[in-house]
C-alpha cells in the first residue's frame, strides 16, 4: 500500500522557477488564489493578474506541478537577505535578538499557494486510486 508521501512523489514536482515566465506563472498562481479564489487581496490592486510585490526581487520563487499532465497548480517562495522579513512587520520580535551572521543565513517562507483552477481531469490510469474533490486529492484504496 503506498504512503502519502508516495502519492505525493507520484503525482507533485516541485522545481524552482529559472526564468522570468516561471516566475510570472508563480505570480499568476498567487493573483488566482489570492484575489479570485479566496478574496484576500483585492483584484484591482493587480491589473496585470500577477501578485506581485517588493520581495519578489529578493526571493527564490519555485512552482508545484502535477506530474501527469506537467501543469503547474501551486507556488511559494523563499526571501532572502539582506533586510526586513515581513514576518518582522507584524512581530518585531520574531528574530530581533538573532546576530547579524545567523539572520544571513534565514529565509522567510512565503505566498505558499495552490489552485485547483489549473487541476487538469484526473487521467484514467490514475482514476481507480484517486479521488479528487477539488479541495484534495485522496486514496481511497
């Protein structure tokens, strides 16, 4: 019987975005969930349907994709130093008291997302194992 994480080394690739048209399908991704599917950022602020922002140019940006079909459905990114993590903009003492050495070598996690919008059809060779209920792909074996 196959682990979770079995399904998710059968299903999911994860690869860092190389060039400036990843980058922007990492920012799409995040304007999709971000302001269509879950309101959380308004849709007008993104004329261009990217979600972008200061960090993006500080960051390493990297796509999920589902590996039946290649689409990517998900990204995040990592924020690098120098400067301010916007975790600190919200909890000064997050890593306020870190030495300069050790702050150099963190990175903030972040604009973790997924879609299903791009979730192509389940393959039929795929069907008899999962179920995809637009929230989660399961076993049911």
């Amino acid at each position: 019987m196959q682990t979770w994480i079995d399904q998710y080394l059968q299903l999911f690739e994860t690869r860092i975005a190389r060039c400036q048209q990843e980058i922007w399908i990492a920012q799409h991704l995040r304007y999709v969930a971000y302001c269509e599917e879950k309101a959380y950022l308004d849709r007008a602020a993104y004329p261009a349907r990217c979600e972008t922002d200061a960090d993006d140019a500080r960051s390493v940006h990297a796509l999920l994709h589902f590996k039946p079909t290649g689409a990517p459905i998900g990204s995040v990114r990592l924020i690098l130093p120098p400067g301010c993590f916007p975790v600190e903009q919200r909890s000064p003492f997050a890593i306020a008291d870190l030495a300069e050495d050790d702050r150099d070598r963190l990175a903030e996690i972040s604009r973790l997302c997924m879609t299903w919008r791009y979730l192509p059809e389940i393959p039929q060779s795929l069907a008899g194992s999962l179920v995809c209920d637009r929230r989660r792909i399961v076993s049911y074996a």
